[in-house]
C-alpha cells in the first residue's frame, strides 16, 4: 500500500487547500495594506479634498483588520483538518503494524519503534500545515502581487514575477540540501545512542580491559558526526535566509528604478516601490518550508519501507478477511468458554527467513492444561511462543487448532485466542482501571476488581485509597517487579482469551516472589490453557508437564494431560 492510498498520508486535503486560499487572503491583506498606506501618506502629502482619501483610509482600515481575521480562520482551518487525519493516519498506520508485530519491525525497543512510527506520522501530516498552506498562500499572493503591478506597469510585474521564481528556486534548493543531510543525521544520531548504551551498558567490563579512554573517544566522536551533519543541514536554510531579503530588496530597488521612468501619479509610484518590499513578510515561512517539506518526505521513506515489509504471517484465507463473526470474551471467574487444542507437529521457524530461530518441535497443549517450557538462552523458547500467537508464521510442519491448520484461519480468530504476557510488561501513566481496560475496553469495574484479585493483587488494590481511580506510572503510584507482573497477568485474564502464553513472566522476579505469581496463574485460570516460558525451573511444578525445548526426550513427554 502506497503512501498516497493510505488514509490520511494523502499529499493535499481539499479542506487544506482551502485553508491555503484563506491563507493567501490574509497575505495579500498584509500586502495590501503596506501597498495602500504607501499611497495613502503620498496621496495625502500632496494636500487633496480629504473626501478623495476616505476609500483608502477604509482601505487600510479593512486591510487591517482582515488579516489577523484571515489568519486566524486559517490556522482554525488548517489545524482541524491536519487533527482529522493526523487521528485517520495513525489509525491506519496501527492497523498496518499489526500484521508485522513483531518479526517485521525494527530490532529496536519498542518504546523507540513506538516513538518514531508517531514522530513519522505527525511530520507527514503536519506537512499540510507546514508546507501545503505555507506554500499555496505564498505562490497565489506572489503571483497576485506580479499580476496587479503588471497591470500598472508591465516591467513592475515582470521584476516581481521574478522575485517570486527567486523565492521559490531558494526554497527548492534549501530542500534539496535539507534532504540530503536527513539520512546522515539519522544514522549519525543511531550511532550516537548505540555507542552511549554500549558504554553506559558496558561500563564496568571496559574498565576492567582499561578501554574506557576508548569508548569515550568513540562517543565524542558521534557526537562530532551529529553536529557536522546538523551544520550541512541547515546550511540550506541559512542560505534561504539570506537569499531571500536580499532578493526582495534588489526587486524593490528595481522597482523603484521603473517607477523613476514610469509616467505615472506619485501615489501610483509608492505602491509599485513597496509591493515588493511587502512581500519579503510572506516570503518569511519558506526556509522552515523547506525543512518541514524535507522532514515529511525522510519521514514518509521510512513509514513505507516499514509498512510495506512482507508481514510475517499469511493473510487472512479467501472469504473471511471481512466475514463478520461472533466474539465471545472468556469470563473471568465465570465458567470457562470454549478452549482450544493447540499441537505443533514438525514446526520450524525463522525471524529473518535465513536463520533458523527454532528447530523442528512437536507440541501438543491440549484444552486446560498448563505446559511449562524450559531451556537456555537461543534454543527458541520465544519463538515458540510467537508462533503460538501467531505473530511468526512456521516456515515448515504445521500449527493446529482444534485440529484446523492456522493458514485456514483468519489472523484475528488466532490471535483472538491467546493473551501473551513477556518478561518487561509495561505499566501505563494512567489510572489503574485503564491500566487493564486496554486488554478489554468495554470492562465494567466488577470484572477488572476480578481480575486483580485472581492476578493476587486483592490485598495490594484494597490498600489504595482511591482505588480503581489511583494513577499508576509517571506522576503516580509506583509499581513493584512483583506488582508489574501481576498486573499484566490481570490484564490477560480480564481480555477474556482461552489461551495464556507467559514468555518469561518472572525472569526478574526474586525465588519466593516467583513462585507465588506463578502459583497464583495457575489457580486463577478458571480452565484456561496455559504455556509457561522459563528459563528457571521456579513454580513449575503445578504444570501438567514440563519441556524442556533443548532437550525434548528429557522430562514429561510432549503429550501432557
């Protein structure tokens, strides 16, 4: 999908290109103004029947007033429309991600893939303010401009015509410079945030090989190549800074010079001399054009080569992508719905499509059993997991469920099915209720005090006074390892998924800690299949069986239950 289909990433609204027009109204007033009052103080030096000033004293009045009238119902235009698809655009791009989450986005954080999918959406959306308003409401006051002084003097309109086509080549060139230098910041700025984690990471082991001189070396020098990238990228700008009043002024004083042979009133000669003069205000915006103009285009580079990966599973089959179904949400405390088999049968899989991430795996889950799955460090145990969410597709065997191939399922029936909790589950700045409200939006509060208490929060939650309402994360209550995990436990039961994968869900928990969040799941699960990812053999021993994914002939077999 194309960035010009996607909605909201389309190049021009039609309700920005009017803002645009509103916007050359209130520039051509200011041009105007500055026009009329040249001819107004020169008209009235010459003494006339003040009755033959009013229409222009009303001229400057009006002229006045209607530009900040103007300017306002612009920026009131132009910033509604550019909020209604800014909202438009990140609800596509989120729906565009999900088929790629995770194994098709960057191997960043995701708190750093998150950020920069929303600073790329908003610089390509607010490209309509900062370009396509900017750049209409110039081009129709230029050209505006050149047409009625042309239509005093030919040779007048001609010197402002290319003032214009000056304007409009430094801008250009401002934008080619700004484009050029958007890559080498970026990979400059890339480097400075590896090379800082790796010392700040790495701290004690460069002391210990005495590399720390070094280290620090290599961060100076990042930090060098991001300030020579910032130098070339501003130079465009700079140099439309400087080309730009000085073009106006040689126009000026050639539009004076035109006016001295021109066989024309006074009056008449002063507006001809300051209707370029008053353009050098409109020409203002165009070197923070050419940066936004450059932004945008860098901007929506790296929104297409993201969105446009291959995702990492199939779609949906033929005739159910839109097919509408019946969603039932698993109650929490209620009687269990309906819970699938799970069974794996051959299943390799790969992130990359090169390297192999998980060797052929038999599996079975069946309905309501809980399957503990343990290993070391590489062996694939997180791989499994997303291939059990169907995040990855495998790349061969086959992945059943109720003995139906997933490939003969839509996409959101599978992953309708499991709640996935990691080992790093985050904690939002918001309230508590909201907190779990994200796995279920249409929660009441009886099933989300529900869903804490099976989580093992009961005694935690009736220690907040405000309860339901108490603001957890930044600016709020914090939050213990133990709670945090707790917490996206309660999140996973109250969405209501038959199926509960923990990847890792204690793995910085302390021993007694672990052991009880995960004696707790195992109690709350009211029937759920539960997978269980460790690398520890902590409160494992409530499990139905236990795998061990780098040695499968050791322990429990495959089949459990």
């Amino acid at each position: 999908m194309s960035s010009t289909t996607r909605p909201g990433l389309r190049t021009a609204s039609r309700r920005t290109l009017i803002a645009g027009v509103i916007g050359a109204a209130a520039l051509a007033s200011g041009v105007a103004l500055t026009a009329t009052s040249g001819w107004l103080i020169v008209r009235a030096s010459e003494r006339p029947v003040i009755l033959t000033l009013l229409t222009a004293i009303v001229a400057v009045r009006t002229f006045g007033m209607a530009r900040p009238v103007l300017r306002y119902w612009e920026r009131l235009r132009s910033h509604d429309a550019a909020l209604d698809d800014l909202a438009r655009a990140r609800t596509a791009v989120y729906s565009a991600l999900v088929p790629l989450t995770p194994a098709r986005l960057p191997r960043r954080g995701r708190a750093a893939v998150l950020s920069g999918v929303v600073d790329d959406v908003t610089d390509r959306v607010e490209a309509q303010v900062r370009v396509t308003v900017p750049v209409v409401a110039v081009l129709l006051t230029g050209l505006g401009t050149a047409t009625l002084c042309a239509l005093v003097e030919p040779v007048a309109g001609l010197v402002v015509a290319s003032l214009v086509l000056v304007a409009a080549a430094a801008t250009l060139v401002a934008w080619r410079t700004e484009s050029r230098s958007q890559e080498d910041l970026g990979a400059a700025r890339a480097e400075v945030t590896r090379t800082c984690e790796l010392v700040a990471g790495q701290a004690l082991e460069l002391q210990a090989v005495g590399a720390t001189a070094e280290a620090a070396d290599r961060v100076d020098r990042a930090h060098a190549d991001v300030s020579l990238a910032n130098r070339r990228q501003v130079a465009g700008r700079a140099g439309a800074a400087a080309v730009l009043p000085v073009a106006t002024m040689l126009a000026t004083v050639a539009c004076a010079a035109v006016a001295l042979r021109a066989d024309r009133s006074a009056p008449v000669l002063a507006l001809l001399v300051l209707a370029p003069f008053a353009l050098a205000e409109v020409f203002a915006p165009l070197p923070d054009v050419a940066r936004s103009w450059a932004r945008a285009r860098a901007a929506s580079a790296r929104l297409d080569a993201l969105l446009d990966s291959t995702p990492a599973v199939s779609s949906s089959p033929p005739g159910t992508a839109d097919a509408p179904r019946e969603h039932t949400p698993y109650p929490v405390g209620g009687a269990p719905g309906h819970v699938p088999d799970l069974r794996l049968v051959g299943v390799t899989a790969s992130w990359d499509g090169t390297r192999e991430a998980l060797a052929p795996t038999d599996l079975h889950l069946p309905a309501g059993h809980v399957l503990a799955l343990t290993g070391p460090s590489g062996c694939g145990k997180s791989t499994l997991v997303a291939v059990l969410a169907r995040h990855l597709d495998p790349t061969g065997g086959r992945y059943l469920v109720d003995g139906t191939d997933v490939r003969d399922l839509s996409l959101e029936q599978v992953r309708d099915l499991a709640a996935v909790v990691d080992d790093d589950p985050h904690v939002f700045a918001t309230t508590l209720r909201e907190n779990l409200r994200l796995a279920r939006p249409g929660a009441d509060d009886q099933a989300v005090e529900s869903a804490l208490r099976a989580a093992g929060l009961g005694g935690w939650f009736d220690s907040l006074p405000e309860g339901l309402d108490t603001t957890l994360g930044t600016g709020g209550r914090g939050v213990s390892g133990g709670e945090r995990a707790r917490l996206s436990i309660a999140r996973a039961l109250l969405s209501g998924r038959p199926v509960l994968l923990l990847d890792e869900p204690v793995a910085h928990l302390d021993h007694p800690t672990a052991v009880a969040v995960l004696h707790d799941l195992v109690a709350a699960r009211q029937g759920r299949s539960v997978l269980v990812v460790s690398h520890r053999p902590e409160g494992l021993t409530d499990a139905d069986g236990i795998m061990d994914l780098a040695r499968p002939e050791v322990g429990l077999p495959h089949e459990v239950g």
